[in-house]
C-alpha cells in the first residue's frame, strides 16, 4: 500500500465519524481531485507527489461541506457540471426522473421535441435531456440570483448549448408574457423545492447548511411549488403531453392527488427510485 492509500483509509474514518453517509467515497474522491488522477489510479500516485492539501479536504468534507462543493464538480448521467455555493448540487435519485422522461419523449415519437425544465438550478436536467434527445428543444427557468452563474456557465460549456436556451425567471409563472408558447409542449419536468419548512431540523447538514433555501423549502406541507408548477404544466403541455415531477419520499401519496382529472390530467401515478422509494409522479395532459 503506498502512502495515499494508507491516508485515504485514515481520513475514511475520520469521515465516518463524522456522519458522511459515504465516507470511503468520499475519501477516494478528494484523494483524486487533489492528485488529479482517477479514483482507479490512486495506487499509482507516489509517496513523494503526497499532497497535504488533501487533509484540508478532508477537513472540510468533516465539517458536512459538501463534497461537491469542495471538488466545485457535480456528476449527473452522462455529464460533468460546475456547482459550489449558491447553487443546488443535483442528487443521484433525480436521475431516475430524467431516465423516466427521456422514455417517455422517445415514445411520442415525435421528431423535435418541445421540452422545458422548471427550477432548472445547475441546467442537470435540462442538459441531460438536451443531450439524451439529440433533436429536442429545451427552455430552463431559473430564478435564484446565486444559482444562475452556475446555470450559465454550464450551458456554455455544453456542445448541446444551441438547443437549451434559460430563462432568467420564476418557472411558477414561465411563459406567462407570451402565450404563444401555450399548449405546445411535449413535456414539462421539475425538480422544484418540495420539503416541508416544519422538517427544516431534519434536513441532512450537506444540504440543509449550503444548498440555497429557496430550493429546498416549499410552504408547510411542502408542496406550495408543485401545485403552482402543475396550474403551468396544464397550460404550456399539448393535449398528450406529458409531466413528471420529484418529490420527497414521504409525498408519494400526496402528488399524484394534485393532477386531477377535473383539471385536465389523465394516468396520473407516482414512481420509485433505484432506492425502491417514492420518488417522483408523472401525468398526461388529457386529450381534447
């Protein structure tokens, strides 16, 4: 075992101790981002290229900093984003959504499609469909001053930039001045803030003490957005279109309730993620 190894088993207990839900992950990860290598390659790193700005790493990630924060990377599907402070670093279980939508869009069968992600944060989602759906078209709304570098750094440096196009606004009222663009999407997708402010103590510190509260907290019962964003969803989606929202796990008997059939939903029907955990609900705008 050469020395990094032998230090990365050290900070992975002391990572451990501290409560990190993947402490040797995390351990391996700050070890190759301050080498500059693969995880897969830290056996190669040699005793003498030892960094010992990796301790102050590890320090931090100690103290519930986020790991992304600290690398100022986040890994989604296929992509690597920029993320740090002010911006919501994207979670592995929204990938189960954006698997969900990508299926979905390619099932319509339709050639370009009409896509617009709402609390688009970082652009994960947006840049994934737009990467995935290789002839869509995808909008991005984005309301948060500190997330909203990120959003554009991201887009810029993704070769799918011409097909995503933000919009600096609140995804709660997107479209609202032109409503020339009502009726025409084929689907809507959000990752909106969903946990309740009564659960604030509960929070995990990674999140609670540095994603921005304004993506995290949404009413008493947590689902003040949802409902706005399903009053937009019925008016940009074309009749078949179709909608797919996250939500706390705890909400998987809740969502599906707000697109009801009186309002123009059909199919309506809650999803788990890779965990088996309520995750996100979808439903299609009925036909006329």
């Amino acid at each position: 075992m050469n020395l990094l190894l032998a230090e990365v088993a050290q900070a992975t207990q002391r990572l451990a101790a501290a409560g990190v839900p993947s402490p040797r992950f995390d351990a391996e990860e700050l070890a190759a981002y301050i080498h500059d290598v693969k995880r897969s390659q830290l056996h190669t790193v040699a005793d003498a290229d030892f960094d010992a700005r990796y301790w102050e790493a590890i320090a931090r990630r100690e103290a519930r900093e986020p790991l992304q924060h600290i690398t100022g990377r986040a890994f989604f599907r296929y992509l690597e984003l920029e993320v740090g402070p002010g911006v919501f670093v994207p979670r592995p279980e929204t990938e189960s959504v954006v698997e969900w939508a990508i299926n979905a869009v390619r099932d319509m069968d339709v050639a370009e499609p009409l896509v617009v992600d709402l609390c688009t944060g970082s652009g994960a989602i947006a840049l994934a469909l737009a990467q995935e759906l290789p002839r869509s078209t995808v909008h991005a709304f984005e309301l948060d001053e500190g997330a909203l570098p990120y959003t554009r750094r991201n887009i810029a440096a993704s070769p799918d930039r011409a097909r995503v196009t933000l919009h600096e606004g609140d995804a709660t009222r997107a479209f609202e001045g032109d409503r020339s663009w009502d009726g025409r999407f084929d689907l809507v997708i959000s990752n909106p803030p969903y946990i309740p402010l009564t659960e604030w103590e509960y929070v995990a510190p990674e999140a609670r003490d540095h994603d921005p509260q304004i993506a995290l907290f949404s009413g008493e019962d947590g689902l003040d957005t949802i409902r706005r964003i399903e009053r937009v969803a019925a008016r940009l989606l074309r009749p078949g279109g179709a909608v797919v929202i996250e939500h706390a796990d705890t909400q998987g008997g809740q969502v599906p309730w707000i697109f009801r059939e009186e309002s123009g939903w059909t199919d309506a029907a809650d999803h788990r993620d890779l965990n088996n955990r309520p995750r996100f609900t979808t439903a299609r705008k009925a036909s006329l």
